[in-house]
C-alpha cells in the first residue's frame, strides 16, 4: 500500500514537471525588422529665439514626405517635429504618422539629435523611439524604430531644407 502512494505521488510529480517542460516552450511572437528610405520637406514651421545664448532658438516644424520600405511598400509620413537648437544644433522630439496605400497607420514617438556645419546650418540628425500606435493591419503593434537623416541645405525661401532619411523598425504583431 505504501508503496503505491509512492507511484502515484512520483507520477503526479512526473506529471507537472512535465507540463512546466512543455509549457515554458510555448512559441513566443518573433520581431519582425522591416528597413526604410525616405524623403521629406517642411511644410510648416514657427522658431522662437530665446535670449540666453546667441542662436539659440526653440521652434515646431511638420516635415511630410514618401518613405519606402524594403518590401517595395510606400508610406506617406507627416511628422511633428518639436525643437531645441543652438546654432543649428540640438535635441528634437518627432511625433510620426506613417500613412500607408490600404490606409493602415503606425504612429512613432522618437527623440533625437540634431548635427549642424560650423556656420550654423542644421546638417544630420538621429532619432529612436517606440511604435506607440497602429491601425488595420497594424492595430496592436509593439516595437521600436532607429532613423538617421542627412538634411540637403535649404534652397532659397526654405525654412529648413530637405531630408534624406534611412531607418528600421523592429516590431511584433499580436497573434491572429
């Protein structure tokens, strides 16, 4: 009798062991890494210099362009651009919304640093941040991007020129 308590008790033991065993190889959703291109402009913008230091001046641009996925998949982008910059130089903060043809949306929070020339001139800048929404087939995203930009000098009559950006998103979609 003492014996078959041990049996049965060494097989409910068995028993979970197991299922833990099983259950910590449950398949976990993979990151996807999707790579981009692309160009944008300024269509507005509103700087306010601010007295401390010479050049110094804290400002709002909406950049809008094309990006280009690796995929061969286009996206319109407007993005929101919040920054603070001396002589051309300084941080940002980008709120983005990558509009794509089947009208699915991602919406990017990212912040960065701008580089300028010795002249003052804004020249190239980087940015991470998180995917913080997404729509259609994009609704439930989780994920980050990495971008860097090379800003072409403003032509004349150009608040800020235009900019040439290559980036990554890695993301993971929930299960369907």
């Amino acid at each position: 009798m003492v014996i078959r308590r041990g049996f049965i008790g060494l097989a409910i033991v068995s028993i979970v062991v197991i299922g833990i065993v099983f259950l910590g190889f449950v398949p976990q959703a993979t990151a996807e890494t999707l790579n981009f291109k692309g160009f944008n402009h300024v269509t507005k913008m509103e700087m306010v210099p601010i007295a401390d230091v010479e050049g110094h001046s804290v400002g709002l641009a909406v950049r809008e362009g094309v990006t280009i996925l690796e995929n061969g998949e286009l996206a319109w982008v407007k993005a929101v651009n919040m920054g603070d910059l001396i002589k051309g130089a300084g941080t940002f903060d980008i709120y983005a919304t990558f509009t794509f043809q089947d009208g699915s949306t991602l919406i990017v929070h990212t912040k960065g640093t701008m580089e300028a020339t010795p002249a003052g001139v804004s020249s190239a800048a980087k940015w991470t941040g998180e995917i913080i929404h997404g729509t259609g087939r994009f609704q439930g995203i989780k994920g980050t991007q990495t971008s860097s930009g090379k800003l072409l000098p403003p032509e004349k009559g150009e608040p800020l020129g235009k900019a040439l950006v290559e980036g990554t998103f890695v993301y993971t979609l929930p299960s369907k």
